[in-house]
C-alpha cells in the first residue's frame, strides 16, 4: 500500500488533508496538518469512546486513534486520519467563525452578565444559604433515621 501522507492516496484526496501540488506555506506545511490530523483523530476517538463506554475507555480510543492516525498505513489508519481530519476541519471552521463573528468574546460576555445576575439574585433571595441549609437538614435526618433503624435492629438481636 502507498504511502498514506502522499498525495496520491485516496483518503487524502477525498477529504483533502493534504494539498495535491505540495504547495505547503511555512505554516501550513505537511507536519502542521500531519499533527492537526493525528489530534483530530484523537479527539475522535476520545469522544466515541467516551459517549459508548466511559471516561476510561475514552482515553484509551483517543490514544489508540492517534496512534493508528499517526503509524498505520491500513484500512484502519485510513478511517483514524479522515476523522482526525474532519474534527481538525471543524476546528478549524470553527476558529474562522469566531474570527468573523466574535463567538467566544459574545459568549465570555454573555456568561459573565448571567454569573453577575445569578449573583445578585442570591444576595437577594439567599439561594445558596437555603440550599446549603436543606442539604444540612436532609442530612441530619437521614443520620437520624438511620441511627432509629439501627437501634431497632440491635434491640431486635438482642
């Protein structure tokens, strides 16, 4: 099988990961789009099997992807480089988004006017001191009825 960095190859060509003509800037050279392709491919993996199995086995599939991404030259390293790819792409066009539009400066903005208004709305209504004393309450007398219980038994056995 061919070299799955060389142009030529299918998976690149399908999903354009790397240029045709090699005409890479300093920038965006094959290197910058190798590495964005093997951390695309772990991200990937890490979100697949986070959402299937658990945090653990997310781990595991995001170094697993960006290992198969990085040095396998199968079927398998084929599909780990065209996801690595389009979560890099994503990324991308998410960066350019925020660029044009200021997405993150408007949502910082946001959250930080509801942080600022779910403030004064606890010093005016004392949210988080009823809660806090509910949580006290519940607590007690969870202990307490579990302590009833636990007489109960022991005068039971005795």
């Amino acid at each position: 099988m061919a070299n799955p960095y060389n142009p030529e190859h299918s998976v690149q060509e399908e999903y354009g990961d790397l240029q045709p003509n090699n005409s890479y800037d300093n920038n965006n050279g094959p290197e910058k789009q190798r590495s964005g392709i093997v951390g695309g491919a772990a991200i990937a993996g890490g979100v697949a099997g986070l959402v299937i199995v658990g945090p653990i086995i997310g781990i595991v599939g995001a170094a697993a992807a960006a290992g198969l991404a990085f040095s396998n030259t199968g079927k398998a390293g084929d599909v780990a480089r065209a996801s690595g790819d389009v979560v890099a792409s994503a990324g991308d066009r998410a960066r350019d988004l925020d660029n044009k539009h200021g997405i993150m400066d408007k949502t910082k903005n946001a959250a930080s006017v509801t942080a600022e208004r779910a403030k004064r709305f606890d010093q005016t209504h004392h949210v988080v001191d009823k809660t806090k004393n509910a949580a006290k309450f519940t607590v007690g007398k969870t202990v307490e009825g579990l302590r009833f219980i636990s007489e109960k038994l022991n005068r039971q056995n005795k």
